[in-house]
C-alpha cells in the first residue's frame, strides 16, 4: 500500500498522490544536485572514503531524504501539487 501524506494541492487541499518521485523527477534531482556537487557544493550526509563520483554521492543523498527540494507537478486542467520532502 503507498503512503498519501507527502503530497498536497498547494492550496493546502487533501492529498493526491503519493510520497513518490517519478523516474524523471529522480533524475532531474540527481542531476542538479551532482552538478552541484561537483561546483564545490557541502555534502549533507556522511559518504564513504571509496565514493568520490558526485552522481553516486547525489543517489546516496536522494536514498536517505537529505535534498531538500520541492517538486511542483502540473495536473490535467492547470492545476499545480507541490511535493516536499
């Protein structure tokens, strides 16, 4: 069963879908936050000694909720849900 809390219509309605990225959402975040990364960035979490690639430290980060980012989606009819995390 999924969880339906994260996610609200942005006008502070019921949940409308769940706490869950989409594959293209996943790589948009991982993406953005390696290029970071990579650009001198702090790193938020603890990484390993053998992890030097800013895209595996960027999953790592997304795995364990450390980005903190909003996802704005666009619904049929205009409409907008941000997702927080």
């Amino acid at each position: 069963m999924q969880e339906w809390v994260a996610c609200r219509r942005c006008d502070g309605g019921s949940p409308i879908f769940p706490k869950k990225y989409t594959r293209f959402e996943k790589a948009r975040i991982v993406g953005a936050r390696a290029l970071q990364i990579a650009m001198g960035a702090p790193v938020l979490i603890e990484v390993p000694e053998k992890m030097g690639n800013p895209i595996d430290i960027a999953l790592l980060e997304l795995e364990k909720e450390a980005i903190p980012i909003t996802v704005v989606r666009r619904l049929p009819g205009e409409s907008r849900v941000s997702s927080e995390k």
